[in-house]
C-alpha cells in the first residue's frame, strides 16, 4: 500500500504544469538567426513539441532537444529543453505564435525584425554570408561561377553551409574550401570560400537559392570553478541572399549558318599546336608526335569539343588519349584540352595537312567566331635504311657475264681446204660437221638462256635466309622494333624475282604479299609501336601472329619457286 501511495505522489509531483518560450535576441535582423528556447517543466518525449506553426513567418532550421533533472532540499524537479534556430522570411513585427506540448502551451512572443543597412549590415554581425556571381546574364550552357563566402568573427564547433540550387541547371563545385583571414571596419573575420561552376541548360529568368549555414558557436559559460572554466554551444543559422539570373536562348543566326556545329559559348576560345621536332626532320617510319592545345574560357572540361585530324594517304594517325584541365582564374573558369597526334608516314613524299578548325561563339561580342590553325606542308625524307636495302638488292642481282661470256666464246666455223684436190665426198663430210657444231652450240645458248631465271630465283631465296632466321628470332623474343627493322630486308629479298619493284614501306609490302593475317599482324606492330600503347608505355608485343604469317608467306614463295624450277626445265 505505501508503494503504490508513494508512486502515485510522485507521478503527481511530476505532472507537466508549464511550457515557457523566450528568444535570444529581440529585435533581430532580417537573415539574422534567433534562437526559440521551449521549456517544459517535465521529462516529456523529445517529439512532443509541435513547430509547424512557426513555418509560416520563418525558416526553421536545427533544433536540439535535453533532458535536466535536479535536486534541491531533497526536492526533484526534471525538465525538458527545446532550442530552435529560427530566421525571419521578412522585416517587420512578427508574432511567435504559442507552442503546445501535450495540449499545454507557451507564451507568444512579439518579435521586432529590422532591415540590414546596404552599406555596413554585415560589418555587425559575427556571422554573415556574402554572395557573387561572375555574370548576372549567360546564353544557354555558358558556364558562370558562383562564389560564396562565410564570413564569422566568434569560434565555431561546427556548421554546414548548403549548396545554390537553380532549376534547369547543372553545379559543379569547383576544388576545395579556401580558407582566409580579413579585417572588416576594425572587426577581424576568419572567411571560408566556395565556388561553384554552374551551366544553365534552359533559357529564362531563374532564382539561385539563398545559401544557409546552420552550425553551432562556442560560447563562454557562467559556470566557473577554481580550476575550470567550461564553454557551451549555441546553435546559429545564418540565411544569405537569393541572386537572379537571366539565361539567354541560343542565337537564331548561329542555328541557321552552324547545324552542324557544336554550340560553344565561350568569351575567348584558341587552338595552338607544338610539334616534337623541327619540320625537316621527319623520316619515313619514324613517328612524329604533334600536340593540338585547345584553350577556351567559360567551358567545362565536359563541353570542349573533339579535335579532329585528317591525313593525306600515305600518312596513318595515332592518336592518344586527351588530357583535361580546368583552373580557375579571376573568377573565371578556363579549361584546357591536349590532344597528342603520332603520325607515321609509309613513303618519302610532301604531305599537305588540311587546316584545323572550330566554330564557337563569342559571349563578350555577341558574334561566331572561329579558332583555326591553318594547313601546311610536311616533307618526309626517305631512311638510311631504306637506302642501304635498295643497295642491298642491287648487289644480289644475277650476273648477266656468264651469257655474254658464253656468246663470246662461241667457236666460229672453220672449213679446211685443199688447194690440190679435194674428193667431193670430204668437201660433204665436212660441210655436215660444220652444220652439226652449229647446232649443237645453238641449243646450248638456248639452254643456258631458259635456266637463267631459274638460277636467280634459287639465289635470292638463299640469300633471303639471313634475314629470315633473325626475323624468326625477333618474333620469339618479341623485339618489336627489330622485327620492324628486318621486315622490309627479308621481304626485298625473298620477293626479289616476282616483284622487280623495290618495297620501300609497310604499305606496299602488304600490297604486294596480299596475306590478311601479315595486314593484322603488321598493323599491330605499328600501333604497339607509335599508336596509343607506345603513348601511354602499356602492354608488350607478342611477335606470335607475325612469325606465324612470315613463316607462312615463306613456305609459299619457296613452293612456287620449286614450281617455277619444274615448269623452265624441257
């Protein structure tokens, strides 16, 4: 019985009775937070305060709740604490309306919201947030940036500032916080800055979002001891502007005249270009590595175009992966594209490399504007090593001797005769000797003639076999660059008879071998070579495909020379 007496006082004793409200500040400033303290003379649930009726006159930011119990004299009391950061929508006397909890309510309170001075409002306040953009009128998906600034002269624990939202837009933060340091009409402020790149994807009149920074600020405490001093938090928030901004359609003119244009709206756009070495040094099968920069201002890294090289035949392109860049420079963001070209040319020649070119639009003169580099020539000289095969054919040319020697060496008739007398059957005799060696001598020259082809094929596959045993060897070891050096020697050599034409380059030689796995495995070659891969240093060769083609093409040529040996000899 005295249990359940003394539970039931004790439930009495701590019944919800009161609910107080009181404001931190009053009068505040328009964007100023204020702080609604709610307190219930109980321990209630953390959601039993209802706050949507404050949402009609004020922006309703973090709200922190804590429980307090305590004795004094042997007396308990327990309470419950709501804090509430609150931020006027406008200037004027705004009523905090009474707040319940569990159907017992607060105070109202009336509150006095001043205007901020356009001079120095600011220059007050221990926290306040400043805005800049770098254009208040863009064309569509012209890049802008916003630049937002927390300025707070108290210490902070913690705090969030929110990001600018605009419909029908994309926002890209831009690197990371700056943080610095100012002095403000005699008053010190510790700044963070941040800064947005924003492009606009439709036309019209939009709002950027004020920005709002919610935290909480170190505040000295009255509570002390001999040997400590503790510092308590108070929640702020702090609303910035909202900031206006018109986006201009695309110009009619630069959609009739440009349809197949990329829209690049940009206030400077260049193209310059370096090439690795001077330009009467090229050489044939050597790569020569050509860099297109493309500089614009007021574009994103997303929105810089492709930069496109035509060749002439005879030159084949390599080109390696772009490399993108964005810095930000007096506000504006300027953005970098470098494009790496390997171009190898197959033959010597002068090449004429068509003009480079790109439209875009000029925001600062409203006019289309161009960004060319412009064609020019390039001559390309034939390699040592080119010379030194030619040199090498020659000297593996059948000697034409033999047959003039042959020719020379043929034994006139000699016909004897008696000035006394000769039998008429003797005079026959002789006569048909004569006719005999004639003939004899005759088809000999003749055969000699039709066995010389067969001589010189025999001899320049022989010969062909030097080469051939060290390309075999650099395919196994997967010498890329050996086998390209040996490639062109071997195959001179090996087609010399049924190809009286000098192969000079790649390109001819797969013309002439006409083999489609020697086209893949040749072309592989290259690419590993100057394409891509030799670029970026990625991969090995693997000389498999191209040992397996070469030996191949010379099983082939061997075969039909053995052919070719049957059908000569009668």
């Amino acid at each position: 019985m005295l249990f359940i007496l003394a539970t039931l006082f004790s439930q009495g004793a701590f019944a919800l009775t009161q609910v107080t409200a009181s404001v931190d500040k009053n009068p505040a400033m328009v964007n100023e937070s204020i702080v609604l303290t709610v307190i219930a003379n109980d321990d209630v649930n953390r959601n039993a305060l209802d706050t949507s009726p404050l949402k009609a006159d004020f922006i309703v930011g973090q709200t922190s709740v804590s429980s307090q119990t305590s004795m004094v004299n042997f007396k308990t009391s327990r309470t419950t604490q709501w804090q509430i950061v609150l931020i006027a929508k406008k200037a004027g006397k705004i009523t905090i309306p009474a707040l319940s909890v569990d159907n017992i309510t607060s105070n109202a309170i009336e509150l006095t919201v001043l205007e901020q001075n356009a001079a120095g409002a600011n220059n007050q306040q221990d926290i306040f947030i400043t805005s800049e953009l770098s254009a208040s009128e863009v064309y569509v998906q012209q890049l802008l940036t916003l630049t937002l600034k927390l300025h707070f002269a108290v210490e902070l624990k913690s705090g969030n500032l929110t990001e600018p939202a605009i419909p029908g837009a994309t926002i890209e933060k831009i690197g990371q916080d700056q943080q610095s340091d100012g002095i403000i009409n005699g008053k010190r402020y510790r700044i963070i800055e941040q800064t947005y790149a924003i492009t606009p994807e439709q036309s019209g009149t939009f709002e950027i979002a004020a920005p709002l920074f919610s935290g909480e600020v170190m505040m000295p405490s009255r509570r002390r001891s001999n040997f400590l001093s503790f510092a308590e938090t108070k929640p702020v928030s702090i609303l910035g502007d909202t900031m206006s901004l018109t986006v201009r359609p695309i110009p009619a003119s630069f959609n009739q005249s440009n349809s197949n244009n990329q829209w690049l709206p940009s206030e400077l756009l260049t193209l310059h270009q370096e090439w690795q070495t001077t330009h009467d040094k090229f050489t044939v099968g050597e790569p020569i590595t050509r860099t297109i920069t493309l500089t614009a201002a007021g574009l994103s890294k997303a929105q810089l175009p492709e930069i496109k090289m035509a060749t002439p035949k005879g030159l084949k392109v390599y080109p390696d992966q772009a490399q993108l860049h964005s810095n930000l420079s007096k506000e504006r963001l300027v953005s970098q594209k470098i494009q790496n070209f390997a171009i190898v040319a197959s033959k010597p020649g002068t090449y004429e490399l068509p003009a480079i070119e790109i439209t875009w639009f000029n925001t600062v003169t409203n006019k289309i504007a161009r960004a060319t580099l412009p064609a020019q020539s390039i001559t390309v000289h034939a390699s040592e090593d080119s010379n030194q095969q030619y040199t090498e054919n020659r000297a593996v040319e059948p000697s034409q001797a033999p047959l003039a020697a042959s020719k020379a060496q043929q034994p006139s008739p000699t016909i004897i005769t008696d000035s006394t007398s000769i039998n008429v059957w003797l005079v026959a005799l002789l006569t048909l000797l004569w006719l005999l060696t004639v003939l004899a001598w005759y088809f000999h020259v003749r055969a000699l003639k039709q066995r010389q082809p067969v001589e010189k094929v025999t001899t320049s596959v022989s010969n062909s076999g030097q080469y051939y045993l060290k390309l075999l060897a650099a395919c196994k070891q997967n010498n890329a660059k050996l086998a390209l050096e040996l490639l062109l020697p071997w195959l001179n050599q090996l087609l010399y008879s049924s190809n009286q034409q000098k192969i000079t380059d790649l390109a001819q030689a797969q013309a002439v071998v006409k083999n489609n796995d020697f086209d893949s495995a040749t072309n592989s070659l290259l690419e590993y070579l100057y394409g891509k891969s030799a670029q970026e240093n990625k991969g090995s060769w693997q000389g498999k495909a191209l040992l397996q083609a070469i030996e191949v093409i010379n099983k082939q040529q061997h075969t039909t020379s053995s052919s070719s040996t049957v059908q000569l000899n009668p």
